[in-house]
C-alpha cells in the first residue's frame, strides 16, 4: 500500500497539503479529524456512521467516488449548505485512487 496526497480546504478558507494512508482502513473523516483541521466536536459526530453530515464536503478535483449508498444519499437530503458535489466525508476511503483528491469542508451545522 503507499500513501496518498490530498487537499483540504478547512472552515476557515485555508488550504491543507495532507498525507493520508491507504492501509489503515481510513475514510476522509479520519483524515480530517488526525490532522485536527475542524474543531473537536464538529466533524465526524455519528462516528462516520453516515448518520449526520457534520462531515459534509465539497468535492473539488474531478477523482471517480464511489457510488452514494441509500444512507448516505438520505443524510445529504437533510443536511444544510447542499451541493452538487456534497459528499460525507466518512463515506470516502482511502484508497490509491484518491491520490490528489481536493476537497473543501462544508460550514459547521
């Protein structure tokens, strides 16, 4: 397995080159969360159970997700600040092709 570069872009409008591994079984949330890029206690609430959107992103770069399951597809639907290119960031693992992946945390709830 190797690890990957990704970019974030935090609440605050400020860009993060982060390295992230693809052995250790991690969603973007995790990520999120190891490199403290969002205040305690505002990302990743559920546990990365797709049970709330506090880890709502926008997708930036152009990477093929994995199709939105049923639950996650049902959160978005009553999450605040939608777009086309929302995704919860629990949902998306890291996987080799994330590689480059660029996404912005959508505004806490």
């Amino acid at each position: 397995m190797q690890d990957i570069n990704i970019k974030i872009t935090d609440r605050k409008g400020e860009t993060h080159e982060v390295i992230a591994p693809t052995d250790m079984a991690m969603n973007l949330m995790e990520v999120i969360r190891s490199y403290e890029l969002a205040e305690e206690g505002t990302i990743g609430v559920c546990g990365g159970m797709a049970m709330c959107a506090s880890c709502q992103c926008y997708v930036i770069s152009d990477h093929e997700l994995p199709e939105i399951t049923d639950d996650e597809d049902a959160m978005l639907a009553e999450a605040f600040n939608i777009e086309d290119n929302s995704r919860l960031g629990c949902q998306i693992q890291m996987t080799p092709a994330m590689d480059g992946l660029e996404v912005a945390l959508a505004p806490e709830i």
